[in-house]
C-alpha cells in the first residue's frame, strides 16, 4: 500500500510557492504595495516636474541656479520624510499598523492636492516639507505589516513585491507626466491634482484589510505591563522592556543598539546613493536630449518609465533572491552593482537610445536595493518595537542623505554636467560593502517576538 502521507508532503513542495499564502497575506500585500506606490507616484511627479514647476515658481534672474532650488526642495522633502518615518513607525506599534496606514494615506493626499496652489517657491517649499511628513509616516507601517503576516520561507518575496510598489507609483507618475507635460507652463499642477486620487482608496483598506495578529497580542502584553506599573507591581526584564518607550528600547539593549547602528550604514548608503546620484536620472537624460535638439521632458519621462521597469524588476529580484542565497551575499551584490554602474550610466554612455537602456539596467541595482530594507529589517527587531526600528533605520538617514541632493545639486552647478557630480557621491556605496557582512543572516528564521 502506498505512503500516502508521503504523497502529500511531495505534493506540498512541488506546488507553486503562492499557494501556501491565505486571502488574508495576499490583502496586506496588496494594500502595503499600494500605499508606497501612492507614494512613489508622488515622490516621483516631484523629480519629474521640478525643472518646470521652478521655472514657474522662481524670479527670472535665480533661474540659472535651478539645479541647486531642486536639489533644495528635494532636500526639504526628505527631511521632512524623515521626521514623519520615525513618528510613524512609533504610532504603528502603540495604536497599530492598520489605523496608521490609513491616515498616512489620507494625510499625503490632501496636501500634495494643496501642492497644486502654491504660488511661489517657499509655499512650494512648505507644503513639500508636510508632503514628506506623511509619505513617511506609511512605509513601515506596511513593512511591519508584511514580515508579520507572511510565513518565513516566503517574505522575501513578500517584501519585494511590496517594494516594487514604489517602481509601479514611479512609472506611473513618468507615463502620466509623458502625456500631460505639453499642456503647458502649469501642467505640473495637474501632476498634484491627482495625487489626491489615493484618499479613495482608504474605504477599502478599511475594510479589507486585517490588523497583525503578532501586534494585538504585543499591544495586549504592553497594555497589560502598563496597568501593572501603573499599579505599583515589581515588573521583570521582558516587561521593563514592553513598558519602555519604543525609541528609547531600540537603544537600551546592547544588541539592538549594534544592529541599528550597521542597519543605519546600509540605509544611509542607499537613501543617499538614490538621492544624490539616481534621482537626477530623468534630468540629465533631458539634457542630453535638449543639446540635440531635442524634446527633454519628454525623454525625461521616457527615461523615467525605463529606469522604473528596470527598478520594479530589481525590487522583485532581490526579495526572491534573497529566499534562495540570503539576505547578506544578495544585498552585497546589489550594492556592488550600483557603484559600477554610476559611472556606465553619467560618463560612457552617450547614445540616447543606449542610456535609455543602461538607465534601465542600472535602476535594478540602484532602486531595486531598496528592497533589502524590508526583507532584512523586520527580521531582526522583535514585535513590541518592530515599526519603530524599521521606521528609525530606514527614514533617520533621511536626516544625513537631505544633503545628497544639495550636494549634487551644487557639484552639478560647480562642474557644468552631472557625469563627475554623480561619481563622486556614488563613493557612498563603498560604506554599504563595508557594514553588511556584519549584519545578521535570517534567511528562513521566524521573527523575534
């Protein structure tokens, strides 16, 4: 008589991996993936348009220093990321992941709408600092959201396809941007009127969207500590710890303390490599086809829509190879392949058919890193503070790469083209190689509690 239990078991393996996932895992996927794709569209309206909002928004005679005023709003931009990613992270561990993503969304799409009406640079400015506030507020949110709801052998692919979400908001914001670039001197206003769209979406992330299991149970721990601390009761370690303030936590354990400081070296090298070098991409591109003669923002958005195919291709590459060789020899890889590419990409290639094409392959490396973060994050910080580490490593950096921008964007000025300005800042990249062989492997490892 066959093993029929023996059947089953060789049934499960060969079957294809997203079978093994319930309605409830593909749900959280498909609204973490929309949430940062809400926010790459209009994080990327802003790299694309701010030639021509500027234009627009500054005196004629400060127009020669456009390079620097976009460097500077994107900075501004950053920095106010950064502030709203560590809070946001905080509030997602002590009123939950749900609640948090909701009104980050609803937030980033009321005022990128009031983006649309400034009237000169500052006001432009401002509302750009509030833009950044709420679009980091939803990252690790749904970062958290994702390790804690998908089984271990599959998160990284669970966090790429999240991920890409960012290249899918990029893409559409450079296809949109394609089309509604020719109607005229305020045609960026457009780009911001429908950044509202995304408020929409938060009726149905209301409903079909499950709070983390592993959340509640830690809210219900930490709620349970605090009514003993506020009764006078002698709490253990593991409870001193739950009644901790989440920041403050992340830094008292000698081991978290060390993990964030490596996790801070890769996050920086990679937050600022895309600030300083890549998103000028669509920029430089533009001004190779303007000295032919050519349309540049339409080849910036074309080099947009190639460089954000290539960037969706690496999100979803790296977190499956992340699943099969690990998380350390595949970030490794990625980060190595981005600084090579620098320079193939802002000084060899010239042909504009080709950077379109070498534009494309470098947004893999260069963009599809990314994908690292919430692949390897959440995989090393325990529930009670798993937002608020992943929120801190990824969005503080903000806080050092804002000066990316103003950095390239006065090297580009200083220099007269972006190739050596983008080489330059590419030297970040070697700090990256440097801090990840440090960091932890947990390929196939369940998540602390």
């Amino acid at each position: 008589m066959p093993d029929t239990r023996l059947f089953e078991e060789t049934e499960v393996k060969s079957a294809p991996w997203y079978r093994a996932l319930d309605r409830r895992q593909w749900n959280t996927l498909v609204v973490a993936n929309l949430g940062w794709m809400f926010d790459g569209y209009e994080t990327y309206a802003l790299i694309l348009t701010a030639g021509v909002t500027l234009q627009q928004l500054l005196p004629l005679e400060t127009r020669t220093a456009i390079p620097f005023y976009a460097g500077f709003t994107i900075a501004v931009t950053l920095l106010g990321w950064g502030f709203g990613g560590v809070a946001g992270g905080i509030l997602a561990d002590y009123i939950g992941r749900k609640r948090t993503l909701i009104y980050s969304i609803l937030a980033y799409s009321f005022i990128t709408g009031c983006t649309a009406l400034a009237w000169d640079w500052p006001s432009f400015v401002a509302l750009r600092f509030i833009v950044g506030l709420a679009l980091g507020a939803e990252w690790g949110t749904g970062t958290s959201m994702v390790a804690e709801m998908w089984p271990a052998e599959h998160r990284g692919k669970g966090a790429g396809l999240m991920q890409c979400g960012l290249g899918i908001g990029f893409f559409c914001a450079s296809g949109i941007w394609f089309f509604i670039s020719a109607m005229g001197p305020s045609a960026w206003r457009w780009m911001y009127v429908i950044g509202v769209l995304p408020a929409l979406a938060t009726w149905w992330i209301r409903r079909g969207l499950v709070e983390s299991d592993k959340w509640m149970e830690s809210d219900r721990r930490r709620r349970a500590v605090t009514a003993a601390q506020n009764r006078g009761e002698h709490l253990d370690e593991a409870s001193r710890q739950l009644a901790r303030f989440t920041l403050v936590d992340l830094f008292a354990n000698p081991r978290t303390r060390r993990l964030t400081i490596i996790a801070l070296m890769m996050s920086t090298t990679t937050t600022l490599a895309w600030w300083g070098i890549s998103s000028w991409v669509p920029a430089y591109i533009s001004s190779v086809a303007a000295n032919e003669g050519l349309l540049g923002a339409r080849w910036a958005s074309l080099a947009g829509m190639c460089y954000n195919i290539g960037a969706i291709c690496g999100y979803i590459g790296l977190g499956f190879s992340a699943d099969r060789w690990g998380r350390k020899p595949v970030t490794v890889a990625w980060f190595a392949l981005a600084l090579v590419l620098t320079p193939v990409l802002f000084l060899w290639t010239h042909d504009l058919t080709l950077l379109l094409l070498v534009s494309g392959i470098n947004g893999v490396f260069s963009l599809g890193q990314y994908t690292w973060c919430p692949t390897w994050l959440p995989e090393v910080y325990p529930t009670r503070m798993r937002a608020t580490a992943v929120g801190f490593c990824f969005n503080a950096p903000r806080f050092i790469a804002f000066l990316g921008p103003l950095v390239a964007g006065t090297l580009i000025t200083y220099f007269g083209g972006y190739g050596r300005a983008a080489v330059i800042v590419s030297m970040i990249y070697i700090l990256g190689l440097a801090a990840a062989p440090f960091f932890p492997e947990t390929r196939g490892k369940m998540l602390p509690d």
